[in-house]
C-alpha cells in the first residue's frame, strides 16, 4: 500500500526545482497570469457506436466492458457565462508524457472553474499516483505558472500503469485521497493509459484527459 507523501511551495515562488533552472524554463513575467475569459459549454451526448464497423464494437466492448457505449462530453464555444462548478469536489490532476505549451494553463483553467474544490497535483507523472505523492495546488502555488508553457509545475512523467499491482496501487492513492475526478494531461499514450485507468476505477471516479 503506497505511502501518500504530501508537498508545498511557498507563497507565489518557483517550485526549487524549476527556480534553480529560471532561465532553462524561459519563465518570462510579461507573460501575465490572468484568469481565462474563453468559455466553452459542456454537454452529453450519445457515446460512439461501432457495430457496424466489421465487429471493431464487439471487440472493443470486450476490452472495456465498462466503458463501452457509455454517454460521451463534448465541448462547443459559448458566449454566455458559465459560473463556477458549485458542488465541492476533490480533483487531482497529472500531467503525463513530454513537455506540451498548454499543460499549466490547464490545471490552471481547472483551478478557476472549479473554486472552492480541493485540488491535488500528482507529483513526477503517473508514477507519482503509484506512489501516492502529491502537492496541493492553491492559488499561491499554482500563480507562478500562469501562462506560462510546459510541464513544471508538478512534472511530468512517462511511466505507465498496466500490471495489476500498478493498478492496485493507483486504486488505493485514489480512495486514500477520496479523489471524486482524476484528470489526466496528455497525448495519445496518456489517452491509452487514462482509458486503462476509466476501465478499471469502476467505483465512480471520472478520468479526463
């Protein structure tokens, strides 16, 4: 059972680590770190179907049973106002895979919206969900990275988690956390790894990606 490891940094500074390499991060304080003015509007809608793809379904619904056919979210611009979530959830986020221009201002978007919420980072990528390592993200904390590219704020990683032992571990850093969403930051490989995971955590827990 992993040991969770919670973290902090102080009011409004670097992480040490991305500090000591300012000038390697090209951290540029012109940049701004405002809150986000574009909003988009979320919705349900049916979720793919693909029997008619040659039996593709039939195959897909047997590796992910639980899964399959399940209602999809889809995102479209709006110009109306959409207020913050009002239910207090507990979120974690993890950034996965190599270094991507948007991945601060994702968490940072998922902060705004989510106002009241506890937020959790997962440290060092999918490794640090094995490991239960973790920094709560606060506005102090997360007010350095606004805007600003790359995956520093918490760091990324490349591991995976596929055994059932990884698997076990991630299940229980998610119940020890009472985590209500996992949000997974990525590419195609971390988009495998996020389904693996939506696959497996069949107790409630809403993955993103």
């Amino acid at each position: 059972m992993p040991v969770c490891v919670s973290s902090s940094a102080p009011s409004k500074v670097l992480d040490p680590e991305v500090a000591v390499n300012k000038e390697e991060y090209q951290v540029f304080e012109e940049l701004g770190r405002g809150r986000f003015g574009t909003v988009f509007h979320c919705f349900q809608h049916r979720g793919l179907r693909l029997h008619q793809n040659g039996g593709l379904g039939e195959e897909i619904a047997k590796l992910f049973p639980n899964l399959f056919g399940q209602p999809s979210a889809a995102l479209v611009l709006s110009d109306s106002h959409v207020p913050p979530v009002n239910q207090k959830l507990k979120i974690s986020v993890v950034l996965s895979g190599g270094q991507a221009p948007g991945g601060h201002n994702v968490i940072s978007g998922i902060f705004d919206l989510a106002e009241g919420s506890t937020l959790y980072g997962f440290r060092g990528g999918p490794a640090g969900i094995k490991k239960c390592k973790y920094v709560e993200l606060t506005s102090d904390y997360i007010y350095p990275y606004r805007n600003q590219g790359g995956f520093d704020m918490i760091r990324s990683g490349r591991d995976k988690i596929e055994t059932p032992e990884q698997f076990k571990q991630a299940e229980e850093t998610v119940q020890k956390l009472d985590l209500e969403g996992l949000v997974v930051i990525g590419g195609d490989d971390s988009n495998t790894n996020a389904c693996l995971l939506a696959e497996h955590f069949n107790f409630g827990i809403i993955l993103f990606l």
